[in-house]
C-alpha cells in the first residue's frame, strides 16, 4: 500500500495544512501495519514541509555535535592545565587538534581522547584515531609504535569480559607484534604528559610481561 494512499484520507501537513504526502514515522514499512501508524496521531507532512524539517532538523543535530565536542576541547584544556602545564608549550599541539577536530567532528569521543591526542601530537607520534580494525573501532593506531591505544573511562570497569574479547580479535586481526594498551582516564587527570613514556614502556617490554601502570604513573 502507498503511503500517499494511506495519508490521502484526509490527513493534512502538520505545518502548512496542505494535504499530506508524507509520514515523519521511519517504521512504516508493511501494508496494514502502515495504515495503523498513520491513523495513530503521527505527524505528517507535505513533500516540501517534510524536506524542510528535515534540513532543519539536520542542522541542528550538527550545531549539538559541534557545541558538545567543543566543550570537550574545553574540558581537555582544563584538565591539562590542572596539571601545571605550561600551555604555551603546549600551543602548537593545541591548535593542531583544534583544527582536526572542526574538520572531523566524529572522531573524538570524550574529553580524555581529545587530551590524550594533544599530548600524542606534542611528542610527535603519529597516529590515526578511530581507527576501524576489522570490526571495531580503536580510539588510537599508532602505526610507528605497533601499538593500539584505548582511553577507557569508568564504563570500561563493568565490561572487563567484553574488553577482553574485543582484545583477542584485534589482536587477531593486528598480527603478531602489536600491543593494545589501554589506559584508565585516572591516569590521565593525573599526569597526562607520562602517557608517552608509559607507552614506551610498554614498547620496550614487549616480551616481559604486563606493565605496572601504577608504578609508571607514580609520583616522583
């Protein structure tokens, strides 16, 4: 059954009240089931209101992501300089992935990669963020090093079984060696500039067993 069919009994654009040809529901799909959605109070709208909600409806979407990923840029800059750094050091990396991130608005997912990044750029090591290995996706590839960098916030804590796993595929997928280090987002509000000597560590102890983040990340 055609959905203008359906919407031609008399049901009218919810903007403009011209007669209706659209409906704003995605799951219209199936003959009667069709017909029930649309008699059910759903919006509906004429061809040209309906391609105006959703350009309008698009823009804002890509105004919040743009709004919420600034904030974390903000908040990756506090959090550095929480730390006593010297942020004019800190500048070229700054606007570096300040650029990056405008140009590339899916590619950051908390503040703690944002930070992470800066201090990755600082010292110069190269890498390609949200980075899809087979089917995942990593926060950090850092080609050079052969290593994956994950920043896990608290959720991580309750998905240790499912974070193993995942480990165990990309692995698979990366080959023999490449290391996947994950780092706690504690380490990072308390001394982000360690992260590349940590990640040395752990390039330089590759056939040695696990690293002691603690120990690496303690005071001195």
């Amino acid at each position: 059954m055609e959905v203008n069919k359906v919407i031609g009994k008399g049901i009218t654009c919810w903007i403009c009240g011209a007669p209706a040809t659209e409906s704003r529901s995605p799951v219209y799909t199936y003959g009667t089931y069709k017909e029930q959605l649309i008699d059910s109070f759903h919006r509906c709208y004429c061809s040209k209101c309906m391609k105006e909600v959703m350009e309008q409806e698009e823009a804002e979407l890509n105004e919040y992501v743009r709004l919420k990923k600034r904030e974390m840029f903000k908040k990756a800059l506090a959090t550095l300089e929480k730390q006593a750094t010297d942020m004019y050091e800190y500048k070229e990396a700054i606007d570096v992935v300040d650029d990056y991130l405008s140009e590339h608005p899916d590619k950051f997912d908390s503040s703690y990669e944002v930070l992470a990044a800066i201090i990755l750029v600082h010292n110069r090591i190269y890498s390609k963020m949200q980075y899809r290995i087979g089917r995942y996706q990593v926060d950090f590839l850092l080609p050079e090093l052969f290593v994956v960098l994950e920043i896990d916030g608290e959720r991580h804590a309750y998905n240790k079984r499912h974070d193993t796993k995942r480990d165990i595929q990309l692995q698979q997928a990366l080959g023999d060696g490449w290391d996947i280090i994950r780092i706690k987002t504690d380490y990072l509000d308390k001394d982000a500039k360690k992260l590349p000597d940590a990640i040395r560590k752990v390039v330089e102890h590759r056939q040695t067993g696990k690293v002691n983040w603690r120990q690496l990340y303690a005071d001195n």
